[in-house]
C-alpha cells in the first residue's frame, strides 16, 4: 500500500518523462521531458493536437505503454517512484489510480457480462467486501451512474455507447477508492446530448469524492469545464501551462493562440462544448526526426527568425500578461477555474518570452483577439 | 442455447440428404454388378435375380433411392458383399477403435498446441515461439503415415519391447493400455495439426493482447495472470475452435492411413479394405458415418462458439442466425 500522505507532496509528481516508440537508434520521441505535478482534489487538462502524444503520456504515467516503448524520467504517486518499479506500478493500478477510456466499447470485454467484470474490480480493490456486498456494491456503483442494476446480466454489446461509458466511469471512480483518475479523451465517441450527461456525471463524481483528475482531450469545452489548470501539448512537448481563464484570455504561445483563434471564448466554449480544436496549417513535426529549433518554427505566425529555427525554447515563467479577451466579464465565483492566472502561474516555450522575460517587460504585444 | 442446438440440427437435415445422395449414387454407378458380386461365382440366374429384387435393383433409380434411404433410416445399410455380414454390425464393429484414436490425437492437439501458441504469443522470438514455427514447417514436411512408419520402424525394430507399436486396445478395456497403444498413431495423426493449430492460437492471442479491453483490464488492476487466462484467452479461442473442427475431420480422415500403418481394425482400414475388394456397400457405409461425424463436430464446433461468444448466442435468442 501506499504510504501515508504527508501534505508537502504532489499526488502525483511526473518529472522529465521521456516516451519513445520504435527503433532506439532512430526513436519516435512521443514525450519528450515533461513536468507535470497534480495536487489533492485538483484537475489538470492536457490539450493538443491529434498526434501530439497525449494518449502516450497518460498511458505511461500507469506503465501501459507496450514493451516497444522506452520510458524515461520520473512518475511518483503519493511519493512513491513508480517508473522503473513494476511491482509499484501495479500496486497503484486500478486502486489509486484508475483511468477512463476514450472508446468504451472496445475497453470492456466482450465475452463477459458487464456484473463479472465490475464485481471484480471491487473484489480486486474492495477485498473487505464479501460476495453479497461485492454484489451490492456493484449494484450501487450502476445505480449512481445511473444505469439500472439488473443490467449486470448484459454483456457489452447490449449496452449503447453512452450507457458504456456510464460503467466506464463506474469502474474508474467507484469500484475502488482511487485518489486520481486519468481521462483520456472520456466523450470523443459520443454524440453532443450524451456528451454533456457525461460531464456533468464527471463533475459530480469529483465533488463528491474529491479525487484528483488529469484530463487530455482535443476538447477545450471540456477543459474549461472539467479543468482547473491546463498544459497545452506540441509535438510531444508542452508548451504552454496556464490556467483556465489564462487559456482563454492571455493564451501566452503561439501555438495556443493559433489554437485559439477560431475557437470562441470562455463563456461561448462553455455554453456550446460543441469546440474541438481548430485544425491549422501545416502538420505535427516529424517525431523521429524533430526540426532542430522550436518544433512550432514551421507553422508560427510569430516567427522570430533565426533563433527560432536554431535554438529550442526552454519552458519559462511567462510574467504576467494583459488580460485581451475578458471582454465578457468576471465568470460565476468561486470556481477555481475561473481565477485569472497570479505571477508565475504562466509558463511557455517560446523565444518571444524569454526575451521579454530577460528584458523584464511586460508579455507579447501580439496578443489580439 | 436448446433453440441455437435445434436449429443447427435441423439446418444439419440437408447437409446429410446431401450426402446420402450422393452415397447412392456412388453405390449405383460404381463398376460391377453387385447382385452377381452378392450371388458368388456359379449362381445360377434365378439366384442372382432373387438378390436383384431384394436390393431393389429391379425398380427404376428414383425408387431405388427412396427404398435405400427408408432402410437406412432404419438402421439397414444392406450386407458385405464379401462377407455378407450386415454393414452396420461391421460399422459398429470398427467404429469405437476410429473415434477412440482420433479423440486421442485431439487431445494431443489440443494440450499441446493452444499452451504452445499462447506462449509463443506471450513471448514473440522466444523459444515457443520457434517452436511454433519449426512444427508448423515440420507438420507440411512430414505426412501422418511418414511419421507412423517411424514410428513403427523404431519401436518395432531398434528398441524393440519398450512401447507397444501394433493393434488396439480400448479405453473401456483398459485405459493404461489403450493410452499405450494410442499414443504412436495418435501422435503421427496429431502431429500436420499441431503446428497449425499452435499457430491460429499464437495469432489470435496477438490479435486480442493489442485489443484495448486488455490495455483497461491492466489499467484496472487486474493481475497479468488473469489477463492472460481470463480476458486473452477466452477470446482468442474462438479461431481457434473453429479451426479443430476442420482438425477433427482431417484427423478422421488420416486415421485411415494411420490405422492400417499401427495395424489399428478402426474404419479407416475398413474403408480402405472394402475398396480394394470393390465392397461398396461397405465403403458408403463408412461415409455416411463419416459424414455424420462431421456433422456432430460442426454441431459442437457452433455450440462451443456460442458458449464462448454472447453475441452469438444473442443472435439465436433474436433468432438472427
Ligand atoms: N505503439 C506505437 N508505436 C509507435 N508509435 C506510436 C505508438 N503509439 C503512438 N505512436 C506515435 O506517437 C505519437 C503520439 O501518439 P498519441 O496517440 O500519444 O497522440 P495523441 O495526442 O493521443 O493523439 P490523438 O489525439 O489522435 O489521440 C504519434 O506520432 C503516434 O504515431
Ligand atoms: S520560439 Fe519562435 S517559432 Fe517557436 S513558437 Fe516561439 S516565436 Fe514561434
Ligand atoms: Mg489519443
């Protein structure tokens, strides 16, 4: 089990992870030196384009990557190293850690009845539990998501996919106590109506029991919805770490402002959620063979010239910025994610802020909405 | 699962009028008179018109085929030409030995193939693995009969005295002994298969190891041993059962050779034996049996599939079949 947690550490403390596909002497670096802390209660989302290698990232953080990847760096739990344990890393999964599946049809099996493959994972995480409660418990865990108990006679292929997802996210949240749970991509395979039950069930698992959540989608609706905090993810690197409102109204990168400019604002991508990330010029660079400078430098309107085919940006405090897009007034109180970013909160991998940083000025002036 | 067993038998009913069709005419248009066959050298023309009118074989083909489906359905195949014993006391005379080899070899089959194939699944490029690879190139090379003579080459004539080589012995007899006995011949009859079958095992568990329910189960904490056995397996045997039931034919069908290489008395050596003496109400006997053998194991080949697949029997209870 895991220690007892001492209020100082992150949950959960990823530091320099590296994921590589492939060819050891001509790797595919899917993540490349990635910093990502998560605290007690908190929900991070990790947004990017399609192949940008969040899928990689999350699936790593539990040891799922297949044995044709290589991984690197650090993955503490509750500050116990996981990465090159995997005794530990088994410990954690499914108890502490769970993690929800983009496509629930395919993540459940299809030979068993949807009853044997909960019942057990309670019995795997609940062992405390006899068989009658073992059986209540799952009953209790279908009823809260709100699919009716008798369906545990159902096999997968009798559920719709919605309905799929609901026991998904039943035996992510519920089926042992875990204190975070990775999402990756949890409604891209759903239309708009159930996507929106989905994230309200999200929501109010997570009030309820206070677990902490790492997010990745393509989705921004979701991350302002779900997220407290946000890394923007690029070519297998983030890029940019900002705050939810900072997201929206002080995208600090490039490449988020790319990202951003056909996407609406904060209180539109909340209404609507319907906004997945605008497709823009050009592709994701190639990941075995990355341009030796910024890996954006091919598609960057922002283009500083020389050192930015040269050099690659290192991730920096950003100081605060304008706030251009608050147009639409102060968001409902007291939600975390609406709090505009303090100093040091803004971090991006860009040459513009390092040298703004090293001049001490204010941010980017190119900040137009 | 009674609904899904219904209707396959009934689908089974014209399957097997195709088949008895076409034993009958096999039986009719094979070379030879069998009424002067059945009278022997000497008989004069009233005794060989007598057996005429007793086969039927004075009524046009049509009625002939109906009168011969009515005694086959009762259970009269008609008698040896040779020996003039009824065919199906002859049948039911070989038939235990025949079945009892090839169930033998598709154990063998099975309990070495399907652990073979996952831990060759399991372990790509390991030792398994080449195994897999050896036995499936070694299968093609060397036929049932090769391996039997072999067999018997080596058992009957260099270590002599050490493993029975020759006749049968069975299980209902003496189980220790017709294991004995059966293990050579089952093992040649196994041996093309095991290879094939190892390698459908192997490929369906790489096929369903990289299925995401498999990368979930893991991620939910369930030990690797279950996954393997429990998520892995299950699902990857479903080519798998497929396949043995083309195993099981083929086996039945090597048997024939394979009998008469281990001295084995089972339909194999019938069939080939009646052959050979033109006895054709013999040899159609042993394909009807043979057929309804397949028919059997396609019967069991489907119910196992809905025992492991739901969606299958889904189907059957929507009545989709
Ligand atoms: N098993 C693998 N072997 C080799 N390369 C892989 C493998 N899985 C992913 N990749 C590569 O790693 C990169 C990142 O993929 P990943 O699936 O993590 O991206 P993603 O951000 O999740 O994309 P999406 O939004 O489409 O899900 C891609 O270039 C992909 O081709
Ligand atoms: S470093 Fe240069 S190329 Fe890269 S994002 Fe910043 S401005 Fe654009
Ligand atoms: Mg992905």
């Amino acid at each position: 089990m895991i220690q007892a947690p001492t209020k100082t550490t992150d949950l959960l403390a990823v530091t320099g992870l590296g994921v590589a596909y492939g060819d050891p002497a001509a790797p595919v670096r899917a993540v490349v030196d990635v910093d990502l802390t998560v605290g007690r209660g908190e929900s991070v989302g990790i947004v990017g384009e399609s192949g940008s290698g969040k899928s990689t990232l999350l699936r790593a953080l539990l040891g799922l990557h297949g044995s044709g990847a290589a991984v690197s760096g650090g993955i503490a739990v509750d500050g116990v190293q996981l990465a090159h344990d995997p005794a530990a890393m088994r410990r954690v999964r499914g108890g502490t850690v769970s993690m929800v599946f983009q496509d629930p049809v395919n993540a459940f099996n299809p030979a068993y009845t949807l009853g044997s493959q909960l019942g057990r994972l309670v019995a795997l995480h609940r062992p405390e539990l006899g068989r009658e409660q073992r059986r209540a418990h799952v009953a209790a865990m279908l009823d809260r998501v709100g699919i009716p108990a008798h369906r545990t006679r159902s096999h997968p292929f009798e559920f719709s996919q919605g309905q799929l997802q609901r026991c998904m996210i039943a035996a992510a949240f519920l089926a042992g106590r875990p204190a975070l749970v990775l999402a990756d991509e949890p409604t891209t395979s759903l239309d708009v109506t159930v996507e929106a039950q989905i994230v309200e069930l999200i929501r109010d698992l997570r009030a309820e029991l206070g677990m902490s959540m790492v997010l990745v989608t393509h989705n921004l609706g979701l991350v302002a919805d779900l997220c407290d905090r946000v890394h923007v993810m690029y070519a297998g690197r983030f890029v940019e770490h900002t705050t939810i409102r900072g997201l929206f109204d002080s995208p600090a990168h490039p490449y988020t402002r790319a990202l951003l400019k056909s996407a609406p604002d904060l209180d539109r991508v909340r209404e609507s959620r319907g906004s997945r990330l605008p497709t823009m010029r050009g592709g994701v660079p190639d990941l075995a063979a990355p341009p030796p400078g910024c890996p954006f430098a091919p598609r960057c309107d922002e283009h500083l010239g020389e050192v930015c085919d040269r050099d690659l940006p290192e991730l920096l405090p950003v100081p605060l910025m304008p706030a251009a897009r608050t147009a639409h007034g102060t968001a409902p109180a007291g939600q975390a994610s609406d709090t505009l970013p303090r100093p040091g909160d803004v971090r991006a991998r860009c040459h513009r802020h390092a040298a703004s940083a090293l001049s001490g000025g204010t941010a980017v002036e190119g900040v137009k909405a | 699962m009674i609904r899904m067993t219904l209707l396959r038998l009934a689908q089974a009913v014209p399957v097997l009028f195709a088949v008895s069709l076409i034993a009958f005419a096999l039986l009719r248009t094979a070379p030879g008179d069998p009424a002067i066959t059945l009278a022997g050298v000497g008989a004069s023309q009233e005794q060989v018109d007598a057996i005429r009118h007793e086969l039927h074989l004075d009524r046009s083909l049509p009625e002939q085929y109906v009168l011969w489906l009515q005694e086959a359905l009762s259970g009269d195949l008609g008698d040896s030409y040779t020996t003039r014993q009824p065919v199906t006391e002859l049948l039911a005379d070989r038939f235990p030995a025949t079945v009892q080899l090839a169930l033998t070899a598709l154990v063998l089959v099975i309990v070495i193939a399907v652990p073979l194939g996952v831990l060759a699944a399991l372990r790509r490029g390991g030792a398994a693995d080449h195994l897999v690879r050896i036995l499936s190139l070694g299968g093609l090379a060397v036929p049932s009969f090769v391996l039997g003579m072999g067999f018997v080459l080596l058992f009957g004539w260099y270590v002599t005295g050490v493993w029975p080589y020759q006749g049968f012995v069975a299980y209902g007899t003496d189980p220790v002994e017709a294991f004995r006995h059966l293990l050579l011949p089952a093992l040649a009859l196994a041996f093309p298969q095991i290879g094939v079958v190892a390698r459908t095992t192997r490929s369906g568990m790489l096929d369903v190891l990289s299925q995401e329910y498999i990368t979930a189960a893991r991620a939910f904490g369930v030990p690797e041993r279950r996954v393997v056995a429990a998520d892995a397996l299950r699902n990857a045997l479903l080519p798998v059962v497929t396949q043995l039931g083309v195993v099981t034919g083929l086996l039945l069908g090597g048997s024939v050779i394979v009998e008469n290489v281990f001295g084995i008395n089972g339909m194999g050596s019938l069939l080939v034996a009646s052959f050979g003496e033109r006895n054709y109400s013999v040899t159609v006997g042993v394909m009807l049996v043979i057929a309804l053998v397949f028919v059997l194991v396609n019967l069991a080949v489907d119910l196992l599939y809905g025992a492991i697949d739901p969606r299958i029997r889904a189907g059957y209870r929507k009545g989709e079949a």
